[in-house]
C-alpha cells in the first residue's frame, strides 16, 4: 500500500483547539488544502479568527504578500461538528491529524469513524501527548496506517514534532510522515511508543515537583516562575507553561502518565492541579489559572 504524503494531499484535521487550530495553520500554510473539524462552533470561530490574525502579523512583518496570505486561509475549510456530514468531508484526505480531548475512548470512537469514510492508503494520525498509538491503532481495523504526530504549542512556532511508531505501523507510513512534517519546516525525531514520548515524560516530574514546591509553601507561583526563568534559564517557568499548556490539557496527561506508568510515585498528579481543573481554571484559554489574565496581565491568583 502506498502512503506517500506529497503537498498535493488534503490535510484533514479534528480538533479546533490550540493544538488542532495551530496545526491546520501550519499544513495550510504549507500549500495543502485542509479540513478543520470541532465539535465546538466556538472553537471553530475562535481558530478562525486567531488564522486571520496570525496572517495579518504575517502580512505587518512582511513575512506574506496580502495574496499569499488570503490563499492560506482560502485553503481552509472550517466546519462545525464531527457527524457523518462533517466526516464525509474528510473523504479526500491524504492524511488526518487528530487534535481532539485525551481520552483514549473518545479517541478510538473517532479513528472508527474516519476509517468508514477515508481512502484506504490515508494516513490517520493523532497528536496525542502521552496516550498508547499501539491502543488507538488497536481500535483501527487497518491499524499499520496509524501514527502519532506529535507537535509542540504553539504548533506554527515550535520546530519540534516527535513522530511515533504503534507496534502495527507501517514503516513507510513512519517515513512519509517525518519527511512530511520535514518539509513542513519542522525537526521531526522518532520516539517509541512509551507514556509520555521524550519531552512529556521528561516535562513530568518538573512540573509535579513544581506543584509540590508550591503545596509545600516552599514559595508561592510567581517566585517559582521567577526563579525557573532568571536562574533555571527556562523560557517560561512550570506555572506559566502549564497555563499555556491548559491544566486540563496537562492534568489529563499527567493523570494518563502516572497511570501507563503502573502508579510510579515521581508521576503523580497534583490536587492542586486537579481543583483548578475542576474550578474550570484552565489557563490562558479561560484568562485564569495560576495567573489571572482577565485585565490583560498575568496577575498571580492569590
Ligand atoms: P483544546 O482543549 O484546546 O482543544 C481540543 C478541541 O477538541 C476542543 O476545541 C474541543 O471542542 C474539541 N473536541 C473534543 N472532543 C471532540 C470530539 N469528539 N470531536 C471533535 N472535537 C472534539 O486541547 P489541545 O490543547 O488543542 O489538545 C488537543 C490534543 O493535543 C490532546 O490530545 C493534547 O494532549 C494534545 N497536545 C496538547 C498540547 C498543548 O500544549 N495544549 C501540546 C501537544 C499535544
């Protein structure tokens, strides 16, 4: 079965959020047509919106013509919902990311679904930051054309991208989809399929320990930030980066991590973490988390 991934394939992607939006931003900008699903019509509006944003900066940094950047938005087809009318019109896609909420089962339900309606030789690929490929392709009836591809947020800035192999994977589908994110601009590394991959699984117990510091009363949010910044030589410190991240978003991670890692105590997750969760404190995406950004400033939350 062919799996080559030139630049004339439709790029198909589930999940309008902040991954899934920066993705499809990413493949348009690159000259594929792409298809860009959420079940939330406000996500859609939301990655509509941040696309014409992100194309006038472009345009004010002179980094696009006016016409280049109306053909990359032109190339994006926006649409609201995942029922069979929406994935009928992922048929012509060459390959479809996923960029959906981490949870195994709403996942595999998902991939089922797109199988019944792509090509045969389609890729279908998840963005999943810590979940088994080997268990979404699993759920597939043709699982070897199943691959993670994992980008970093923001996805059109990060170079990043681990691609990951399921046990079931074909070898020329791991290939065309490296050298596809390649020619995307990116700096795609192969990691085995292990909770987590590389930069999860290391970002982990620096966060885990960052929220114990804080449980411990050891210093408060903006110190530890502070002091991961100015002296760790971090871009961001673990509070900021988690409420770039969403704390839902990297609590369900670091929930799937601990749990792949039958228990291991250096994995688990925060009560703290959880009750912002809960508190639908979520970060930079609900202008509250660690900080509070509703007055446009990162204001630590007392
Ligand atoms: P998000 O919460 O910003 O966006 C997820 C979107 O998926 C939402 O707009 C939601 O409406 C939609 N959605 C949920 N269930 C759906 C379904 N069944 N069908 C269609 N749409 C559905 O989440 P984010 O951050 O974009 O994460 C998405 C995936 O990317 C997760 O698997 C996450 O682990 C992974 N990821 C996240 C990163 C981050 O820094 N936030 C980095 C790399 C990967």
């Amino acid at each position: 079965m062919a799996h080559a991934l030139g630049s004339e394939i439709v790029v198909g992607v589930i999940g309008a959020g902040t991954m899934g939006a920066g993705i499809a931003q990413v493949a348009a900008a690159n000259g594929h047509r792409v298809v860009l699903a959420d079940a939330s019509a406000a996500a859609v509006a939301k990655a509509k919106d941040g696309h014409a944003k992100a194309m006038a900066r472009d345009l004010e940094k002179g980094k696009r013509t006016q016409a280049d950047a109306d053909a990359v938005l032109a190339r994006i087809q926006y649409l609201h919902g995942v029922g069979a009318t929406e994935l009928a019109a992922f048929a012509p896609c060459g390959l479809v990311i996923e960029a959906i909420v981490e949870d195994l089962g709403i996942k595999q339900a998902l991939f089922r679904a797109l199988e019944a309606v792509v090509a045969r030789e389609a890729v279908l690929a998840s963005n999943t930051s810590s979940l088994s490929i080997a268990a979404i392709a699993g759920g597939c009836q043709h699982g070897e054309r199943v691959v993670g591809i994992h980008f970093f947020n923001p996805a059109p800035v990060m170079a990043l991208v681990e691609v990951i192999p399921a046990l079931a994977t074909d070898r020329a589908v791991l290939e065309a989809s490296r050298a596809l994110v390649e020619r995307w601009g990116k700096r795609p590394v192969v990691a085995s399929d292990t909770p987590g991959f590389i930069v999860n699984r290391i970002a982990r117990p620096f966060y885990g320990e960052s929220l114990r510091v804080l449980e411990e009363g050891i210093a408060d949010v903006a110190t530890i930030d502070w002091a991961m910044r100015t002296l760790g030589g971090f871009k961001m410190g673990p509070f900021e980066l988690m409420d770039l991240i969403g704390n839902d978003v990297n609590y369900a991670v670091t929930r799937s991590v601990f749990e792949a890692m039958y228990y291991d105590p250096r994995y688990r997750p925060s009560l703290t973490q959880r009750r912002l969760v809960e508190s639908g404190w979520l970060g930079r995406k609900a202008k509250r988390g660690y900080y509070d950004y509703r007055d446009g400033i990162a204001a630590p939350t007392p």
